[in-house]
C-alpha cells in the first residue's frame, strides 16, 4: 500500500486521484508530517512518497518543472530514494529532472537563502514535508520516492503571509490572507508572481497524478 505526504490540501485532493494510496496533508507543518507519516505507517503502507509542489534551488529551473528525488538532505540526516521506484517514475516522467532534494524545518523565502542552499548541498528543489517523510521511512525501514513540482524559482521570493495564511486543514484561510496583505500591502507583487507559478505547479501536478494512476 502507497503511502502519500503532502504539505497542502491542494496537493493532497490531487494525490487522492493515484489508487490504492493512503493520503495525508501536514499544513506545512513538519512537526505534523511527522506525526501523520507514522500514522500512515501504523495504518501498514509499505511504501512512502512525497508528493506536491516545491521551491526551486537550482537557478535554471523554471516554474513548472517536474522534479524526481534522488535522495533527500536535512539538517537531521540524509536518505536515499528507492532506486527501483526512482526509474520507474523517470520513465513515466522522462521530462523530469532528477536530483537532491532539501527538506526544511521553515519556509525559505529568500533568494539569497535559496542560493545559499543551493551551493551548500547542491539540491535542486525544496520543501517541508519530504525529509519527514523521508526520516520515518528510515525508522520503519520503508522505500521512499519524492515527486514534486517547481511552483517558485531560485530568484523569486516568497512573501511571508503564505505560511500566515495556511490553515490547520491545509486549505487557505483567506480571512487570514487578507489581513495580512492589509497590514503588508508590499508583498503583493511577490504574491501574484507565486500564485501564477502555484497555479501553473498545480496544474502540472495533476497531469502527474494521472499518470501514475498506481504506483
């Protein structure tokens, strides 16, 4: 049984779509993906993915790209994808590029801290959720896969009301939103940028979960 840990509820209705998977969303929350990953694992998935959208590291990926992991990196640790999984998905993908992925404990805004990321350990996407994922699978001795797609690139910044505005079920509370654009009017040019290039992930996303169907 496939087991499947998203950051975004949008994510997680598009990873609905794969059969025979168990779904969970962490809201962003790495404490949470945790704790949801071991629940997945208690529930007897014999197989783990992460699965979404993700920032870029590396600077010549564009929005929309479709990233295959190779092995994940972390201040906690590093672990290595199932190879066997990895080519599989590659030749589902052959678009795709495959390559490290950072898994954060919080949200890296900057370019400057992208860039520096990116030089340090040479991954090419970030996220929240996969070095979770990734850290449990070890414990349980499980195979692990990590599917994302790029939705911001290694110049673009992330305006900070994008984790303000994540609600506890991983929707987007746009009463929270609002009140931050209010209080910050600045950061909206940095979101319409990264709401297109969401939308344009998301969109990508979802050609992706209907190509793997099963894994």
């Amino acid at each position: 049984m496939l087991g499947i840990v998203c950051g975004l509820e949008s994510e997680a209705v598009l990873a609905r779509k794969i059969a025979h998977a168990r779904v969970v969303c962490a809201a962003a929350q790495p404490l949470k993906a945790r704790r949801l990953t071991q629940e997945l694992v208690a529930q007897g998935v014999t197989r783990l993915m992460s699965f979404g959208i993700a920032g870029g590291l590396e600077p010549d990926l564009a929005v929309g790209s479709v990233v295959i992991g190779t092995h994940v990196y972390s201040e906690k640790g590093q672990w290595l994808c199932d190879e066997h999984w990895m080519q599989d998905l590659v030749e589902k993908f052959p678009e795709a590029r495959i390559g490290g992925v950072w898994g954060s404990e919080f949200l890296v805004a900057q370019a400057h801290e992208k860039k520096k990321l990116y030089e340090q350990y040479h991954c090419r996407i970030v996220d929240m959720e996969s070095q979770c994922m990734a850290q449990i699978a070890s414990e349980a001795q499980l195979p692990i896969s990590v599917l994302r797609v790029v939705c911001d690139t290694s110049v673009m910044n992330v305006p900070p009301f994008v984790m303000e505005a994540i609600a506890e079920n991983g929707q987007i509370d746009f009463k929270r939103a609002i009140g931050s654009l209010f209080r910050k009017p600045s950061q909206i040019p940095a979101l319409i940028h990264v709401g297109r290039g969401t939308r344009h992930a998301l969109q990508v996303l979802e050609t992706c979960s209907a190509s793997i169907k099963t894994v």
